[in-house]
C-alpha cells in the first residue's frame, strides 16, 4: 500500500475482486449494483447513473488510489435515477459505453482520474497474478508455437479495432475469434464447430491465445485465464493454452496448472 | 463464353455452381470428391491427391477456362492416392492448405494457372450475382449505418491476418466474429450468446456485414448471401444484412429479398 487513505476496490464479477482484496490491507470494496462479486460482500454497493456521489464518497472516506478487479459488462441505465452531477456526465458516459471495451475502459479512468483518484492495475497491488514467461504446464510442440505465432498476430489485428483478446488455432488455421462474448463463449463455439476442421487429424490440436490489445491500458480488464479456462479448452479439444507474459491474469495458480496436467493441457506464459 | 473449349466449373457445396452453369452454354463441370453441389450432377468427380491427371485431363477436352464455384473446405489427403506428378507438390498443397483461406485459394489458382488454364470469376461469367450499391430490401437507420461502418473496419482489420470475412456488431458493440466455421456458425454463436449484450434494449438490433478481404482474388471465394442467411440473421435477432457492394455474391436474389421482407429485414449493398 502507498498512501494514507484506503485503496479502493472496483469489484466485477468473478473471484478477482476477492483475491486482489487478500492482497491489501485494508481495502474499500465497491460493486456496481448487479454484478455481484464472488466470495467477499462489498461495503459499497453503487450505480453508474450516481457516480459522482459515489467518487465523493471515496473522496470523503480518504481514498486516493482505486483498482478496477473483475468483469463489468456494459450495465443499463435508468434516466430516473440519475443525480444532476451525473445526468450532465450523460454524453460522456454513452459516448463510452457505445464504443469497445477500450474506449468504455478509458472513458471510465478518466472520470475517476478527474476526481483527483489515482488508478492502479491489479499487477501492481498483487504481482504474482501476472506471470512472467515460462510454461507452467505439460509439452509445447513446434506446431503449437507456430500456432501461437498466428494466434497472436490475429489478436493484434483484432486489437487494433478495439475487438476481443483472444482467438483459437489450429494447424494454422482460426476456428474462432473473441468478441464481446467473451473466452468461454469463444471455447463453447469452437466445441461445437471446430472438430472436423483440423486438416490432419494427427497435427497439432490447436491453442487458445490470449493478450491484452496492443495499446490496451493494462490497469483495467486484462485477458484472464483460470480452471474454467482449461475445462473449456480441453472440451473443444485443444492442446492448451498460451498468452503474452505479463499481460494476462492467471487466477487461481495451482488449481489451474494441476487442471491442465489432469487433462493433458500445456500452459504456456509466452514472451517475446 | 470467349475462347474455343468449355469453360470447367470447379464445384464446390451449395448452389452456386447450378447457378452458374445455368450461365453458361456447355460448362463442362467437376467436383472435388466429398464435396458435391447441389443441383447439378457434376461431369467428373475428382480427387487432389490425383489433381495433375485432373489438369491433364481438362487439357484434352479443350477446356481454356475455369471458374471456381462454392465453397470447398480442406479436404483430407490419403498418401495411397498421390499419382507421381501430384505427390511433387505435396509441400506446395500442404503450404497452402496450412495457410489461411487466401493462401490456399492463391495457391489452387496458381497451380491451374501453371496448367494454361484462365481462372475467371464467378462475376465474369454472371454479373447479375454481385449486386452494386444500392437498398434491396426494408429500411436502414443511422445506427444500422454506424453498425456498418463500424463492422467494415473490423472486417477489413481481420482480412489483413487472413481471417473471416464477416462480422456481427450493434450499437458500435462486436457481438461475433467469422472464423473458419463460416456465417452461418457465427450467426447460430450470436442467437444463443448475443441477446443480454446490447446495451439499449430500444436502440440498433446490429446487422451481419460481409466484406472480401482486403486484397482478395475476387476470383475465388467471394462472400456469399441468401435465403438461408436471412433466415438465421432473423433468428439472432438483427435489423438486417449488409456488405461489400460489388463483393459478394446474392445467391437466389428473388428468395433473399422475399425472406427479408417477410421477416422485416434490411438488405444493403453498401458502396464505398
């Protein structure tokens, strides 16, 4: 912790609100009405039609620094709730939440930034969630890293129109491309339909590549990967899972790597 | 028709080539094995493990000319069935195969061309296939517009990695991408995943845009359109289609437009 005031916790859904909570001393956690996190019962429950009472709210409890931790999916807005300090952020807010995920991401730094509070990534209050290179799990063949390099150059297409973090290769070929959606929804798809696609039903069973857009701000909404992940990409039969160092969540370490050698799984933290 | 001998279609799934054929005065027409069209029995079946005898064998009927015509997804090649010329390009066809649709599509017109055949296409021997700029069907609002400048940008990002020719986006949001499983596999994806994520349950329901890669060979593998399409557009709850004015194939105009209006769907050509 830096600071005098309390970090404060932006909490999604899903258990990285939780795990970057155990990582701080004494943390505010904040959730938007409806997306409930797992395994911690925020202090704060807010909406975005009254955000600015809600960073006054940090502001008077001496907050100086937040952490956005988890999945917020593009939230409805109800006109009659709004206060009139946030019915004038109106333009803004749609103008952010109609754009990609990077521009709502930006949209949403900036007005937490203007309120005088600093935004960290999750990588700087809970380093170890972010691995650096190295394969943490099972065997990477030739034809696994050539997928990968394919994977990753999709990727960085796709980023560079705001679309996705992650794609599917198999054999040099892209049986599926994340979009909003998301990972498993991408896995899910590439179980019904990817099967019989493989050219060589002996080649490489293919990979799921994940990395933050090029460009992405990393402190909100990098890739995440976890035992979920594995259990998708092992039904939609693929090799494992590979993602750019330093830039992906790995939630839930042992539990993942032991999922992958259960099901045969490399897990491959790939660096430059 | 120019030239003295037959213009060859190749045949792949679908009604295309029926269509075509319909177009031309004595096609002569062969299918690759497994992948036989649909109303028309083709003149000669072949395999691409014998493709040097096939080339050979469109030489002795006089052919000049060929167009490809539906769509073929990568076979699987036997080592018993190679004929000695064709197993000498066994890496040439395994370099194609393992590269993306344009590589395999510039490889397999390369290696008729290598024959002295001309590959034309499908808009040279049926223009009335491509339709130009213009709104075949319902009506398409501001969003709808946005909808599409947004999904072609996306399109063109992913035609640069060899990926897809087809996306999904609402109210500027990207629900789905086309990957090698196709639109009709990226629509079904968007039925079932595609509902709770547009932000404004009143606002733009998203449109389906096809696009040729940028840089294509409109010779091979235009993007395609019909009936079908409009059916599962409507079934993942769209306001309509549009695409690449000039650069993609309406199959069944008189159909397409019919199910469009029936299911209140908007069809857009949409020029530059």
């Amino acid at each position: 912790m830096t600071g005098a005031g309390p970090t404060a916790i932006i909490a999604g859904r899903g258990g990285l609100a939780a795990i970057v909570a155990a990582a701080l001393e004494r943390p505010f956690v904040a959730a938007i009405e409806g997306f409930a996190p797992e395994g911690l019962v925020p202090d704060l429950v807010f909406r975005v039609e009254r955000l600015v009472p809600f960073l006054d709210h940090l502001a008077d409890r001496g907050v100086t620094r937040v952490v956005f931790a988890g999945a917020v999916q593009r939230p409805r807005l109800d006109p009659a709730l709004f206060d009139p300090a946030t019915a004038r952020l109106v333009p803004r807010l749609l103008a952010a939440m109609q754009g990609g995920d990077d521009a709502a991401l930006r949209g949403a730094i900036a007005l937490f930034e203007e309120a005088g509070l600093e935004v960290v990534g999750v990588d700087q209050v809970a380093p170890g969630l972010v691995p650096g290179p190295g394969i943490l799990a099972g065997t990477v063949t030739e034809g696994d890293r050539r997928d990968a390099a394919r994977a990753a150059s999709i990727v960085q297409a796709l980023g560079a129109v705001d679309v996705g973090q992650g794609a599917v290769v198999a054999q040099g070929l892209c049986l599926g491309v994340e979009a909003l959606p998301g990972t498993d929804a991408l896995l899910d798809f590439v179980a019904r339909t990817g099967a019989a696609l493989r050219p060589d039903p002996q080649g490489a069973r293919g990979l799921l590549y994940k990395a933050p857009k090029p460009g992405q701000d990393r402190r909100v909404d990098l890739p995440a990967i976890g035992p979920e992940t594995v259990a998708r990409a092992a039904a939609a039969g693929l090799a494992g899972i590979a993602w750019a160092a330093g830039g992906v969540l790995l939630l839930d370490r042992a539990a993942t790597v032991a999922a992958a050698q259960d099901k045969g799984l490399f897990l491959w933290s790939r660096g430059e």
